[in-house]
C-alpha cells in the first residue's frame, strides 16, 4: 500500500507538530492538503512539508478527495462540525482532544459513527501513549500494586493562554485526567467534586482540584494548574492495596552549580510528549494501512471525558457539590 495521504485542519501548534512528525517521523503517511482560517499559517506549514497544498478551508480540506484521512487540530469548537463533515465522507479522522466540548456535540459524533457503520473517530488523548504512562498502566497490570485505592494526578503548565476560564481549565486540560485517569485503572469516573482557592490571582480558578470515585470504588484526586510559573510538570501516582507506583520526573540530566543540585523543567507539553505524539500517530497511520481497529481512544472514550469534564463544571458551579457524571 502506498503512503496515506493525510490532511491536517488547523495550522498552529499542534497542527505544526502533527505534520511535521507525519511527514518525517511516521512511516507510511505523507501530508498531502493543509488549512487555517489564518492562510499564512497555512501556507508557512505547507512550505515546511514535502508535497502539501494549502486548501481554502477545513470543509475543502475534507471535501478535496486529496486526503485518505484527517488530522483535526483546530480550535476547540470547531472540532465536533469537522469530525461530523470527516465521517459523512467516510474519512477516517484523529481529533485532537477535546473531541468536542460539550456532551451534545460528542453524542452527534458518536451517533453519526455508528450510523456510518464502522470505526472512523480517534481522539489525540496522547498520553495512552506515553511510554511512563505505558509503564505505569503495565505496573498496575501486573498485580503487584494489589487494588487501586488512589490516584493522585497533578497537571501543571507554565502560564495559561489569553482568554483562558475557569471552565477552559476543565475542558482543555482537566480533561486529559479525565480520561487517562480511567484509562489507567481500568474504571471509569462516576462522581466528581470540584474545589479551588478564594484567591484567584491569575483572574480564573486556578490550580482547580477535583475529586472523583471510579466505578469500582477508587478514590481520584485531579489538580489542574495552568499558572504554576516553575515549568511544565505532569505528575500520577497509584497507591495501591499492596503498593504504590509513580511517574519519575523524566529530566534526563542533573547539573551541579553554585552549590546546588539541579535538573530543568520542559517549557510546555510538546518536549515532555513528543515520543506519545509520534507513536499516537504511528499507531493510528498502522491500524489505517492494515485495516485493525483503531488503538486509540475512540468517540466514546472522547464522550466520557467531556461527561465527567460537564459534572465537574456543574460542581464547580454547585460550589463544590459532588455530581454524578452522566452515563454514557
Ligand atoms: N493533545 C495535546 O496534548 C494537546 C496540546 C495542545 C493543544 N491540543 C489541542 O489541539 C488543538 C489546537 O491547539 P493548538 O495549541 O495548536 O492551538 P493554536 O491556536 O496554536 O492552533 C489552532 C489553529 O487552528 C486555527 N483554526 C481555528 N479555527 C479554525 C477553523 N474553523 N478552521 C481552520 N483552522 C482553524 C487557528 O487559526 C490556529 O492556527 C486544540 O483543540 C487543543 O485543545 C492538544
């Protein structure tokens, strides 16, 4: 089989990034259209890769026939209108998260795959692919932790964008918890409780910490902090019946200077999730070529995290409630 032809909708960080290693590091696919409602961003990515046009829009993008499949990595709220036009012309698409913010959104797109009858969604919850998070999972597997008991997960980034909210923080990044968390041990969330401090210093809530039950009767504690200031630091730990396991902090290099003993923080997600991004796409372009399903997170996995990121905003707006995620 010849490479894939890939589209990439949306041409700004992740888009970049999604093409860049599609085009040099994933074997078997070759971005072929590109497009932004910003047509300079577009075209500065199509001058970067190998043989991509620019194409007007994200619908044309879909519509060209010069795609076999799509990458969505536009705004957020664009997501669920692209991945609908990518599955009524039978095109297999990978969504960055969130699938869609809201559960309705979500509930179309799980609804319009199965009517079309068989597996086109896969949802960029990346970490399923990092190899500590691999590890971690494989820890648990194994038994010796014994039962989960807690999850203790900590995301924390450097400053948050312009215009970020209270809810963004839930639906943008909460939600990776959201579904890693479950992915994890195995059972999804049914309950979240939402808290954060008075002061609010960064003009939203933040860091949020919210926590949850999983179905089989584990307790899940989720800080999100965007403004953290020190550096990108993404941190899980399971204390188990018979044992506890983390992620170690993946600085590869100490330096001693000055009479201290120190190692760096990455900046922002891409250097600490630059292998997840490159196997995510590896596995999705391998199960494309071959026909296997999809080892993504699919559309009901992107429905799930967007239900329990609905609860955690309505506990948020309950002050603190807990409430029960919807079933999916
Ligand atoms: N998996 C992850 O770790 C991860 C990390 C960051 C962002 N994301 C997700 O990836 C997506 C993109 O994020 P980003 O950080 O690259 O943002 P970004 O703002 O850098 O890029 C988004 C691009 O999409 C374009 N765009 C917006 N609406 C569009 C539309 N309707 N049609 C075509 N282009 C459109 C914008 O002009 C911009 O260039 C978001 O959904 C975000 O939540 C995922």
């Amino acid at each position: 089989v010849s490479a894939l032809r890939i589209g990439v909708i949306g041409a700004g960080i992740m888009g970049t990034d999604h093409a860049e290693l599609l085009d040099g590091s994933v074997s078997g696919a070759i971005v072929t259209a590109v497009a932004d409602v910003d047509p300079a961003r577009a075209a500065d990515l199509a001058a970067r890769l190998e043989s991509a046009q620019v194409l007007a829009s994200g619908e044309d993008v879909i519509r060209s026939g010069a795609c076999d499949a799509v990458v969505i990595a536009s705004h957020d709220t664009s997501h669920a209108a692209f991945t609908l036009a990518a599955i009524d012309a039978g095109l297999p698409v990978l969504c960055e998260k969130p699938l869609a913010p809201t559960a309705a959104e979500c509930r179309a797109i799980v609804a319009a795959e199965r009517a079309a009858g068989r597996r086109l969604v896969s949802v960029g919850f990346m970490r399923r692919f990092d190899p500590a998070y691999v590890a971690l999972k494989a820890e648990l597997s194994s038994g010796r932790l014994g039962d989960p008991l807690l999850v203790v997960a900590q995301s924390r980034g450097v400053t948050s964008g312009p215009g970020a909210t209270s809810e963004f923080s839930i639906t943008g990044s909460a939600i990776h918890e959201f579904d890693v968390v479950p992915w994890l041990v195995d059972s999804e969330l049914v309950e979240v409780r939402w808290t954060a401090p008075e002061r609010q210093p960064h003009g939203l809530a933040d860091p949020q910490v919210m926590l949850g039950r999983t179905a089989a009767g584990g307790l899940v504690t989720m800080e999100t902090y965007l403004n953290a200031r020190y550096g990108y630091d993404i941190r899980c730990e399971i204390l188990g019946s018979a044992g506890a396991a983390a992620l170690r902090d993946p600085a590869t290099v100490v330096s001693a200077t000055a009479l201290t003993r120190s190692t760096g923080y990455p900046a922002d997600w891409r250097p600490r999730f630059r292998e997840a991004y490159r196997l995510e796409l590896q596995a999705w372009i391998d199960a494309l070529r071959s026909g296997d399903d999809s080892p993504l997170a699919d559309a009901v996995d992107g429905l799930r995290a967007t239900l329990v990121a609905e609860a955690a905003i309505a506990s948020m707006r309950a002050d603190g409630a807990p409430v029960a995620v919807e079933p999916v």
